[in-house]
C-alpha cells in the first residue's frame, strides 16, 4: 500500500466548561488569588464580563454559592463609589421617583411615607413602622405591614427574611395601594439615597449592606463582601489585596491550526480522526491545558484531511 503524505486542519475552540456566555442566568466565578479591586476589575474584564454585580437576592444567593467555604475574611465584589447620588429602590428596580418631595441632605438618607401619601427623607436610624411585599399563589403582589418600629435597614432585613422586599412603587396606581396597605400609619418604604454603582454599568439598586454600612470614611471607595456578616457587604479601601468573584463566561478564543502528516492509514474514517482528537485533548490536559475544546473542521459535504501520494 502506498504511504499517504496527509494534510489537514483543526479547531482548538476555547470553552467555559460550566456553559455559554449567552445562558440567560448569571455565572459567578471566585477567584482565590487576592488582588487590589482595581487588578480584580482588571482580571474580570479579560477573562470573564466584570467584577461580579447583584441585581436581587436570588443572585445574591447564587453568588455566596460561588464562594462556597473560604478562610478569607472579604471578597471584592463591583460596587463602587459613585460620582454623585441618586435615590434608588431596595428591592433592585433602580431608580423610580414618581413625583417631587423634599430631599434634603440634612433629612435623612431614607424615606417615609406619610398617611397623605406623601414622601418625605428621614435618618434611617429612626425607628418606623414598615410595609414589605410578597406575592400570592396566583403571583399577585402582597402587602404585609409590620407597626413595631424599627430602623430601616432592619425593616429591610425582616422584609427579605420573610416575604421578598420593602415596599417599592414604579406606578401612581402601585403609589396609591402602599397609602392603602399602610392604614394611616407612617411608614418606611424602600427608596433611599445611594453613592454607589456598579463597575459593568448595570442600574440595578440591589444592596446587601452589614447594618451601619457602608461607613463611606474617605478612602473606602470599593464594596467587599464580608463572610463573617452572613456574606453581607462593607466598604473598604480599594487598594487591599483580597479575593474577588466576576461574573460571566469564559471568553472564548479560536486558533486554527494545520498540520502536515505522512500515514498509510485512512485519516478520514471516523474511528480514526476521533481516537486522533482523543489523543490530542489527553496530551493538552497532561500539559495543565484543561479550558479548551478541540473538533475538525471540514466544510460541507467534504472530508476532513487532503489526501496526495507522498511522491506527489
């Protein structure tokens, strides 16, 4: 049998073994190699989207899943220090301001609604009756007030422990049930004055803050998740190495590469060109390469290797 002088080209397709960058639900990705949040943002947007963002806590929970069991004390995570505030919603709706009230810095940094169902800033230190929300078996939106009084951020806690938020109002109408829902009392509701935004540019408003955080002291300009709080969030300063978490696949990369081969063997039978790949795939992992993904390419209808006689 003649010897064959075989020609061809393969794929090498860099994959996220855990899925695509399209999935619709958010991936996390700790990272156990402590960086300054700058290097940690660095690192994120090469390899993955971003630092790791949070738009609700059903995503909260799936990030703390990322991290799983740690000695490290903090994680950085992408809030950072905005350049200017912005009054947002607790339970990640963004920023909704239905109508004009008094905002006063000197009022407060939370808000309440009065039983003439206006608004008005208030010191989250103050101790409130609240309404939080749920939804019922049919997915209809619940009211649920509580009249013991406590700060905000506390009543923020009780509403996520036990139904789903504080209350929040992106509609007059939504504006109107809450008055009805609150039976004459004053109450806080979930808008409050924010310096912080994500590093990916996303608007959700979602925070997890350790109670009397952040301390916004000067120079603590970056948002790190505290796992000793419940993996709830503190601010720090931004030039402290710790370990971070990015969100998003892998990014993918595609080299092709050819190959010139001297064979007697029909390269082209399936058996063949599938036992070469396996081989390839088991060499590449014995050299530490375990992110890639190896297949022929061939166009349509045609073989994969060009075959010639070795004499030409």
């Amino acid at each position: 049998m003649d010897r064959l002088t075989v020609f061809f080209t393969g794929i090498f397709l860099m994959l996220q073994i855990t899925g695509l960058a399209g999935s619709t639900s958010r991936q996390y990705h700790f990272i156990d190699a402590p960086m300054s949040w700058t290097d940690a943002s660095q690192y994120c947007r090469t390899k993955h989207t971003d630092l790791a963002s949070v738009d609700d806590k059903n995503e909260h929970h799936s990030l703390v899943t990322a991290i799983g069991a740690t000695d490290e004390n903090f994680v950085w995570i992408g809030l950072e220090k905005a350049p200017a505030e912005w009054w947002i919603w607790s339970d990640g709706i963004g920023e909704v301001l239905l109508h004009e009230w008094d905002i006063e810095k000197h009022l407060g940094d939370c808000t309440i609604m009065a039983p003439n169902i206006d608004w008005f800033a208030n010191h989250c230190d103050k101790e409130m009756a609240f309404l939080c929300y749920g939804y019922d078996s049919q997915g209809d939106i619940e009211y649920f007030l509580q009249t013991v009084g406590r700060t905000w951020q506390r009543a923020q806690s009780y509403c996520r422990q036990h139904h789903v938020d504080l209350v929040s109002a992106s509609t007059k109408q939504q504006n109107e049930n809450i008055q009805a829902a609150g039976e004459g009392s004053i109450i806080w509701i979930g808008l409050f004055r924010d310096y912080w935004v994500w590093s990916d540019g996303r608007h959700t408003s979602f925070r997890n803050w350790v109670e009397n955080y952040p301390e916004n002291v000067n120079d603590h300009n970056c948002t790190m998740i505290s796992v000793a709080d419940q993996y709830k969030w503190k601010d720090g300063a931004c030039e402290a190495p710790h370990p971070f978490v990015c969100h998003g696949a892998l990014k993918s990369k595609i080299t092709v590469v050819k190959v010139k081969m001297t064979s007697a063997v029909n390269l082209n039978l399936p058996s063949v060109s599938d036992s070469m790949l396996q081989q390839i795939q088991a060499r590449l992992e014995e050299q530490g390469v375990t992110d890639i993904k190896i297949k022929w390419r061939a166009a349509e209808g045609e073989q994969i290797f060009d075959c010639q006689n070795e004499d030409g």
